[in-house]
C-alpha cells in the first residue's frame, strides 16, 4: 500500500513538473505582419519570430496630421529587452522606418513584441500586442 501511495504521489508530481516547467525556444521562424491606424495616420510592418531567442521588427510610421512615431519593446514574462523609437514622421513629410533587433536569452526567447504609436505630445495613441500566433489592438 505504501508503495502504491508513493509511487502514485511521485508521478503526480511528476507530472505536475512536466506541466510546470518553462517553455523551450521556439522552434520554428513565424513572420507576423502587424498594422494599427489613429485617425489617418498608420503604421505597419513585420514582426520575424526565430527559432531561437531573437525577434526582429520591421515597420513604418505614416502621420497624417501632426507627428507620428513608432516604439517597440520584447517580452518573455516579466524580462524586457526595451527597444527604440523611430524618428518623428510628420504630416506631408516622408514616412519613418524603424527596423529593431530584439534577444531575450530565457527559454522561450522573445515571446510578445508590443508596438506603439505615439503623437506629438508623447501620448500612446495606438498599441498592439503581436506573439508569434496572433496580434491583438490594445489601445
């Protein structure tokens, strides 16, 4: 009886750890386009998800009244690896690029970029949540 009990109790931990334990890298490449408006003005481009522990974006910002500018960041979790902005695109003026490597060495790697478009003002005016299945609007 006890070791029924025992082992029962050892596989059920077991497989509780097996159901715990942290995701490994990905293990294929996924491109997942992304695209948000405010008003007029819009941005749009690609998230490239690796196998590994790495993302890449590549985007454009199109204001079409005052200024725009997109921001990206990763996230595995609670770790970050904070990215940059691009350059101001103004109103009637030529449509900004912003292209960003992004590495988050955990298991896992990178699994959520977030991007989002600010005004003038320095004000989130649009936000997106892309993973490598799905992106969803948030602002």
């Amino acid at each position: 009886m006890r070791k029924t009990l025992l082992t029962t109790t050892l596989a059920a931990a077991a497989a509780l750890g097996f159901a715990a334990a942290p995701a490994q890298a990905a293990t294929g490449d996924v491109d997942r386009p992304f695209a948000m408006t405010y008003g007029n003005s819009q941005t749009s481009g690609s998230i490239h998800f690796t196998g590994g522990y790495t993302a890449s974006l590549s985007g454009v910002v199109h204001a079409a009244s005052g200024q725009r500018a997109i921001c990206a960041d990763a996230y595995n979790g609670s770790a970050k690896d904070q990215g940059y902005c691009s350059a101001w695109a103004y109103a009637g003026g030529p449509d900004q690029v912003l292209q960003e490597p992004f590495s988050i060495p955990l298991p896992g790697g990178v699994q959520r970029v977030v991007i989002e478009m600010m005004d003038e003002n320095g004000n989130i005016v649009a936000r997106e949540s892309c993973t490598r299945s799905v992106c969803t609007r948030l602002i």
